[in-house]
C-alpha cells in the first residue's frame, strides 16, 4: 500500500467510501459536490496554487502492488548474512540492506559485499543501520539479475 495525494480520478471510491461510513465521519461529507470541491482544492494545493485559507491535504491508500510474495525478487533473492564492518571495495555491489529489527527497524541501500557468509559494509553504513559487527541482517543485491537482462 503507498499513501499518494487524492485526485479527482478518486471521487466514486471517496463517494462510496463516504457513504458506506455513515454521517459520523464529517471531514469526508457523502455529497458529490463537496467532494469534488475538496479534491479540487487538494490538487491546487499539491500543485502549489491554493490560496491559504483554500489549502487541503487529502490523501488516498493505493495498493501499487499485489502479487504472490515469492514473486518479489527482493524477498525471493535476500538472504540472512552476518554483518562485517571494512571496506567493501571495488567489485562492491549496492545491496538493500534491512537490520532485522522490529522495534528500530531500518533500511538502507549501500554498497557491500558477499564473501563467506558475511555482508561486508563501511562503517557509515553499519551505523545508519545501528548495528555493530557479528550481527544477522538481511540483504538483496539490487543489480539486475543475469536472467532479467537477458530476458529484456
């Protein structure tokens, strides 16, 4: 799900959404004309053309993209690598790199490398992910994969 701003393409789904929501919910009114009339203030703001007193935010939930979990190259390709803070060097590749928190969850795209095992960072990276050396994190290198070049 990705969180974008609304646009008038989204006034039946906020139409319905509103109606289905009963008269409690005030800030999205069951009335076409209402609504049209937030959304086009919502795009004059995001376009940077609202007056002061006429901005409104509204945003929309969207699914971008469903499909079977194995079928996300991210999750299908990562593996669980134990962390090793030096120099990646020059055959590096950038990786995504998730610190396997739940609390402090973090992630960020660096370059590392695979050797034996363990996932080789700089220290800045380490540090942006929080971790020190020796422990588990999981990584997916974000390079295109010889069978998607050649299908391409």
């Amino acid at each position: 799900m990705i969180v974008r701003p609304a646009t008038m393409n989204d006034l039946p789904a906020l139409l319905a959404l509103a109606h289905s929501a009963g008269t409690g919910l005030t800030t999205l009114p069951a009335d076409a004309g209402r609504l049209r009339q937030r959304l086009e203030w919502a795009e004059k703001t995001f376009a940077g053309e609202a007056e002061r007193g006429d901005t409104d935010y509204l945003f929309v939930l969207e699914a971008e993209i469903e499909c079977a979990t194995g079928d996300i190259r991210a999750v299908r390709d990562s593996q669980v690598l134990q962390l090793s803070i030096g120099t990646p060097g020059e055959q590096a590749a950038v990786y995504l790199i998730h610190n396997r928190q739940f609390a402090d969850c973090r992630i960020t795209a660096a370059a590392a490398r695979v050797a034996a095992g363990t996932l080789i960072v700089d220290a800045h990276t380490a540090k942006t992910l929080g971790l020190s050396a020796g422990v588990s994190v999981r990584a997916v290198s974000l390079a295109v994969p010889a069978r998607q070049q050649s299908a391409a």
